[in-house]
C-alpha cells in the first residue's frame, strides 16, 4: 500500500514539474521574438541612414564634377574669346601699319606700286601684305565684299566708299574714330597722295556712301575672299 501511494506522489511531481518547463518556456519564447525584432528594425534604420549618406555624397559628387565642368567651359570659352580680340586687334594694327608706311605716296591713276598707286590698288596692297587677303582690283567690286557696316559703328580697319554719282569710285580705310565721333580714313588721293583725310570735310563727307567690314571679330576675313584677275582701276 505504502508503495502505491509512494508512486503515486512521484508521478504527480513529475507531471507538475513538466507542466512548470513547458509554461516557462512557452512564457519566454515571446521575450525572444521581441528582442530579435527590435534588433532586426534598428539594423534597418542604420541600412536606410547609410543608403542616404552614401545617396547625398553622390549627389554632392556629381554636383561638384557639374560644377568643375561648367567652370572649365566657361573657361575655354573666356579664353577663346580673348585669343580672338587679340588676333583681330593685332590684324587690324597691322593693316593700318602697313597702311602708314604708304603715307606720301603719289597717286597715280591706275599705278600699283609705291612709286604710284591708286585708291583701290592702295587698300588691296594693304590687306593682301598685312592680312593675306585678296581684295578685288576695283573699288566698286570691293565695295561687294564683307559685311555692311552702320556709319555709327565703323572701327578702324573697315573699308569707307565714296561716289560722285551713283557709281562707287573711292575707297579708304577708317584709321581711327574719336570718341567725338569723328572718323578719319586713309585713303589715295587725287590730290595728295596717300593721305589721313576726315569725313567732316566738306569734300569726303556728301561723297560718302557706305562702309563695309571685311575682317569678322576673330580677325579673319568674311565671304572668304579669293583673288581675283586685276583691271583697270575705276577710281581717283
């Protein structure tokens, strides 16, 4: 009797100390699944601040080559810029160089050289030696050549045409404008030669027609002027 009833106990314990692991275990399974939880949602808060770092340092990055690159354009273009004003400014000085050197010549109607030249024989001398350019022998197909110019806008080096009719008969080359405006022109006269005349003058200023350019901003010529077969001058 006394056996069965010590059997009895030791099932009863066993039983209640199965139940008491399997609560404590069901109890702390959930503890575990929370704090895996909370550790996986903090690795994917550092995940999305990296992702956004690393975001704003490539943004920053291609900001900063834009910005170099932009810089590098503007640049090049600035120094392209000021490479041509120096080419034109150095061929227009030698235009009007070469043009001085002229100064006294005698006109002569038709003549060539520096023994005599007329007007348009003088500017394509001038251009062809200091610009390499190959004007044609008369002034009246000169005056087809380059750009149309506004009076108000002429600068030294552009070609000035006269006429006493409605045929264009005269040609020079502006040599300065003062900051009254005046414009003074060298030119072959019949009169004096190569000469420095202004287009106050009550002779050249109602003679006057239009201006034409034949050197662009970037000291080359326009229209690609090409030589052409001299003939008699038609000027005086």
């Amino acid at each position: 009797m006394k056996k069965r009833v010590l059997f009895y106990l030791v099932a009863l314990v066993s039983t209640v100390s199965v139940q008491s692991c399997a609560t404590n275990y069901v109890v702390s399974q959930p503890a575990t699944y929370a704090k895996e939880y909370k550790t996986d949602a903090k690795l994917a808060s550092i995940d999305n601040k990296k992702m956004e770092l690393d975001k704003q340092r490539l943004i920053n990055s291609f900001l900063a080559e834009k910005a170099a690159s932009i810089a590098n354009a503007k640049k090049a273009i600035k120094n392209s810029e000021i490479a041509k004003a120096v080419k034109y400014n150095k061929t227009i000085d030698n235009i009007l160089t070469e043009a001085e050197t002229y100064l006294g010549t005698p006109y002569r109607y038709g003549g060539m050289t520096r023994r005599g030249i007329d007007c348009s024989a003088f500017v394509l001398s001038v251009f062809g030696a200091a610009a390499g350019l190959s004007l044609p022998r008369v002034a009246a197909s000169q005056a087809q050549e380059g750009e149309s110019i506004d009076k108000s806008e002429l600068q030294k080096g552009d070609l000035i045409f006269f006429s006493h009719g409605r045929r264009i008969s005269h040609v020079g080359i502006v040599e300065s404008v003062t900051e009254e405006g005046e414009i003074k022109f060298i030119h072959a006269a019949t009169s004096k030669g190569v000469m420095i005349s202004s287009l106050n003058d009550s002779y050249w200023g109602p003679k006057f027609r239009f201006a034409k350019r034949v050197i662009n901003e970037n000291g080359d010529a326009y229209n690609n002027l090409a030589s052409s077969t001299p003939s008699a001058a038609t000027s005086f």
